[in-house]
C-alpha cells in the first residue's frame, strides 16, 4: 500500500510550549468550523498545546490566507523581539530582522525599545511556532477555482519558506460539496476523516522540527 508509513505522527508529541496561529476562511463556514476544531482538539488533546496558545483569526477567502499568515507572523515576531529587548536592556533585536515591514525599526544597535516593548501590552511575546491556514475552495463553473488553489498553494508555501516557520496547507480543493464534508468528517453516512486531525498534529510535529 503506497500510503503506508506517509501517515501524520500520531503518537503523542509534547507541544506543551509551542503557540500555534490558525487562520482560516469565511467560506463554506461549516466545513471550515469542522476542520479548526479538529486541528484544535488534536492539538490540544493529543499533543498537550495550551489552549491559550492557539490563536485563530479569520480572513475573508482562501486568497487572502497568504497575506493574513505573513503578517500575523511578522507581527508576532517583532512582538517577540522587542519582549527580549525589555529583557535585555537596550540591543536592539530588530536590527537585521528582515521582515519587509516599515515598522520594524532598523537603526543600528544600541536604539532603545520600542514603546510597545516596555508598556507590558497584553497578549503573548511569544512568536509562533507554527501556522494552520484552513480553507475550502470548491469548484464553481469557471477557471476561478483553479486559480485561486495554484496561487494560495504557492502563497502558503512562500510563506513557510521566506518566514523560516512551519506553514501548514489546511486548503481542501474538492470538486463538490460532498468531497468537502467527507474530508472534514461531516459526510452524512460517516465514513469521512477530518483532515483537521492531520494539520493539528502536523503543526506540532514541523515545529518541534523547526526548535530543534
Ligand atoms: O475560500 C474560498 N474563497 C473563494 N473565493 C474568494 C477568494 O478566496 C477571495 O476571497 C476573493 O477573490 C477576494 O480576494 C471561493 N470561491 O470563489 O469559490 C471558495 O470556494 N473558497
């Protein structure tokens, strides 16, 4: 059987200090609520992921999954940078941060933090370890279908490659409606697996790779 040992890790991995971002589509919102429940689930229950540590955000379609992981990114990152500039004092950790975003300060060593840095702003200095983007393109009766699954599967990709983090391809790209519920384990005869399972674990198992 050719799939054989292709299967997702599915022994326990210990994801109790990795942050996780999911992003996900507002299209065929049902299948895509299924699908982020269990990557979500998976994560937490199999893999001991703090539920405080998984952050979803949603964008409007599939295309825009790309810009919102890139973005969500850079911003955690620089959040995290300027989290250890409290820590450290006054050395810049911007400095050589490559994140293409006219924010990021990129004065010479030594400039002091960032307000943000030192006003203690809510949320977690921690970067992510990992992205899920979760969406479901179905095909329609034109080209657009085709389209946009080539430029969000190459998007998605860049975004893992350029970012140096983990990006999981969470995009069903089904034919109908039926193929998009059995992939999420919403078939009515029941018979479907939720892939969600599979990117939750897969997110784990990439940044665990990715600390190592
Ligand atoms: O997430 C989806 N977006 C879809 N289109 C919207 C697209 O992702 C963008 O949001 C839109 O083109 C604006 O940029 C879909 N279809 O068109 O069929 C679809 O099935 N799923």
């Amino acid at each position: 059987d050719f799939h054989k040992g292709l299967e997702p890790a599915t022994t326990t991995q210990d994801g109790s200090a990795l942050r996780i971002l999911i992003v996900h589509t507002r299209w065929n919102t049902a299948i895509v609520q299924g699908l982020v429940d269990g990557a979500r689930k998976t994560m937490i229950e199999q893999h001991n992921v703090k539920p405080e540590n998984i952050v979803i955000e949603s964008v409007p379609g599939a295309y825009e999954l790309p810009f919102a992981a890139k973005k969500l990114l850079e911003v955690s990152q620089i959040r995290a940078a300027e989290g250890a500039n409290d820590l450290i004092g006054n050395v810049n950790l911007l400095d050589g941060l490559n994140l293409n975003s006219p924010t990021t300060t990129t004065t010479s060593a030594g400039a002091p933090p960032t307000s943000a840095g030192t006003t203690g702003a809510k949320g977690s200095r921690q970067a992510f370890d990992a992205v899920i983007c979760i969406g479901v393109l179905i095909k329609g009766s034109t080209m657009h279908f085709e389209y946009i699954c080539e430029a969000v599967s190459q998007g998605i990709m860049r975004v893992g490659l350029d970012s140096g983090v983990p990006v999981i391809f969470g995009v069903l790209t089904c034919l109908n409606e039926e193929q998009a519920l059995s992939r999420a384990g919403l078939d009515k005869a029941g018979k479907g697996h939720n892939h969600g399972i599979d990117w939750g674990s897969g997110a784990v198992e990439m940044a665990l790779l990715k600390n190592r």
